[in-house]
C-alpha cells in the first residue's frame, strides 16, 4: 500500500464493498477502486449504505448515496444524502494507516 505525501495510506485498488456485491454499472464499479481523492465509492457495514468518502483533511466521514450517479440504479442504502461518519471506517483507517507504515519501515 502507497502512502499519499500526508503519510494517510493510499486504497487504490482495495474495494470496500458489501457482501454479494454486484454492481450496477462499469462506471460505478470503477469508483470502488480508486483513491479517496479520486471520488470513491464506499460500503459502511456499520450504516448499511454506500458513501463518497471525505478524507480527513477536508473534515472526514462522507457523503451518501441512494441512487448511482452513472446509470441511475437504485442503490441498497439506509441513506440516500447527507453527511455521517463511520466509527468503523474510523478504526479501519487507523489500522490500514498503521499496517502501511509498518510496510514503509520494512523496506
Ligand atoms: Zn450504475
């Protein structure tokens, strides 16, 4: 895992996504994919709902979604707008950011 220039671990490439997952749209799955900083599509277990996620220099925590802004499909959320935050994901990005810079050390 890549490291952004703040130290807080990069997640392109990881997914965050519920089980049996299946996506409506190749645009949407894209979004899954890639970096907090390029528009990431999330799943929060703990809310049950798919979130744009804010990093936490600009606030933290993320925007949620009830319909995929590509194709127009209507998402399985709790929530279908306005911001939250997830303890989860809180916790999730501590331990990623502390597994990543154990990797950094290691090399
Ligand atoms: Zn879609």
């Amino acid at each position: 895992m890549k490291n952004h220039l703040d130290g807080t671990p990069c997640l392109k490439g990881l997914q965050d996504i519920p089980e049996n997952y299946n996506p409506c749209c190749e645009d949407f799955d894209d979004r899954t994919y890639v970096c907090i900083h390029d528009i990431r599509y999330e799943w929060w277990p703990e809310r049950q709902g798919w979130f744009i996620p804010i990093h936490a220099s600009a606030g933290s925590g993320g925007i949620a979604m009830g319909y995929c802004p590509h194709c127009g499909h209507k998402l399985v959320s709790q929530y279908s707008g306005g911001r939250y935050i997830s303890l989860d994901k809180m916790k999730k990005d501590v331990k990623r950011a502390i597994e990543s810079k154990k990797e950094t050390d290691e090399r």
